[in-house]
C-alpha cells in the first residue's frame, strides 16, 4: 500500500491526526505535545513532521497547539454516509453543537453543508477551539473549514414548513445533510408534502430549501411526483349520483 492509501485505510478505522504541513520551518510542537509520541521528525527541527498512524488516539491536542492551523483529526468511522472533521477554530463567537454550517475547502470555496458535531476549548487545547463537523464521507479529505451560516439560516430549525404533517425546517435540513437533493427525497425520508394538501403549500419552499442547501439552482431540483387529495366516498354515494349531477 502506498503512504496515501495507508492513510485513508487507517481514517475508516477511526479517527487519526492528518498532518498537512509543507514549508520547512523550524517549529516542532506538535511533536512535544503529543502524549502518544506519535509524530516524529526524521530530520533537523525545520525538517517536515511523520505521523505515526498506529500511535495516534485521535486526541486533537496537536491539532489546537499547531501554530500553523496545519493539522486536522480526520475520522471516518462515524457513520456509512458521513464522517468527523476537527479543526483548529480561532474565532468568536463560538459555534454550538448542532449548528447547521457551510463547509469550505482548503481555499475558503464552500463546497457542501454540515453540522457542528462537538466544540472543544480549554486549557489541555491551549485555549484554542477544537470544531469538529459532520460532513459527507466523500468530502473527508476537502474539508478543512467552515463558515457559520448567516443569523436567520443559522435560526428557525423549529419552523414548521409542512403543515399537514408538522415537519420543521430542521428535519428537512436533517433529510438533506443525510443525502436527500430532492423535494421526493426529502418526501420519503420525513413526509413533508404527503399529507392532504400534497405539497400544495411546502413544496416550493422545500425545493428552495434544497436549492439554497446544496447550492444548485432551484430549476435544477426536479418536480415532485404528487396526486390529488383523496379521501373515502361510500359507493351508495357514486351510485346515487344522477348523469346530471356532480358528487361534492
Ligand atoms: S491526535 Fe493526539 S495522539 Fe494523534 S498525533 Fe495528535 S496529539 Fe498525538
Ligand atoms: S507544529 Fe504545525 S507547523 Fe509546526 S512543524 Fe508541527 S505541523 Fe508543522
């Protein structure tokens, strides 16, 4: 197996530091802060730091003491669709458990929606946050940061977008982080839009939704499959109705 390969094999048993530090500079903290001595230098001090996988806990303290914000606990073991990202945060406010965020690459380009899985701080993380997001598995090795979604994204989980079945804006955000992108796909994992009114009223806010959540134009959503509201009619009714008449 190649060094890459035996990375992304060790990330799906668990989570492991991911050291991305390229510039030969003499700096070595993150070697003497980890309790498990599992980064190393082959070299002088400005040598480039090794991560020894079969050491590393996953613990995070490199990650908050790296001056250089260059190393990341990456940990795909969370779930079949979606794994853990910590990073070092150094802003404030601070997030909270729970937020919905927009997920950045190395470039600062938001490349997808997550959620803020756990906020560390403290003094064993000298006083820098540790942010750990849910993002989708596929992104494990792009992800490396986050942007707080605006106040009112960011607010009104409880909003109640499908009436008829009270589903809230937090449970269709949830249908979408879990991989739904269309308003059907959202249909099936919550019911929003299948009750009496057949998406009458949600269902162009839930396509809005989508859109705004995984960034694609709206028209690109898909229309949804719907049938007309329906409800139990006795057949004495149906038989009882003249060639002239309508059944109300
Ligand atoms: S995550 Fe913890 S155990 Fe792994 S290298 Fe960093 S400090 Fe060491
Ligand atoms: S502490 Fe960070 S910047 Fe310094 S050598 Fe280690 S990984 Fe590189």
């Amino acid at each position: 197996m190649t060094e890459k390969e035996q990375l992304l094999d060790r990330i799906k048993k668990g989570p492991v530091a991911v050291i991305e530090c390229y510039e030969e500079i003499p700096c070595d903290p993150c070697r003497t802060s980890c309790p498990k001595k599992a980064i190393t230098f082959n070299g002088p001090i400005y040598s480039l730091p090794c991560i020894h996988l079969e050491k590393c806990t996953g613990c995070g303290l490199c990650v908050a003491i790296c001056p250089g914000q260059a190393i990341f606990v990456i940990d795909g073991s969370f779930s079949s669709n979606e794994g853990l990202v910590s990073i070092p945060y150094e802003f404030l406010p601070l997030p909270e458990e729970g937020d919905i965020v927009d997920l950045t690459d190395r470039s600062g380009t938001v490349i997808s929606m997550g959620k803020i899985h756990k906020v560390r701080t403290g003094k064993a993380f000298d006083h820098t946050a540790v942010v750990t997001l849910r993002v989708p598995e596929k992104l494990l090795m792009e992800v490396r940061g986050f942007k707080p979604k605006e106040k009112t994204e960011a607010m009104g989980d409880d909003v109640v977008v499908c009436r008829c079945e009270e589903i809230t804006l937090g449970e269709i955000r949830q249908a979408i982080l879990d991989g739904a992108s269309t308003v059907d796909g959202v249909k099936r994992a919550t019911r929003a839009g299948k009750g009496l009114c057949q998406g009458r009223t949600c269902r162009y806010i839930i396509e809005n939704i989508i859109a705004r959540e995984i960034k694609k134009p709206v028209g690109e959503i898909g229309y949804p499959s719907v049938r007309p509201p329906a409800r139990v009619v006795d057949i004495k009714a149906l038989a009882s109705i003249g060639e002239d008449e309508q059944y109300e």
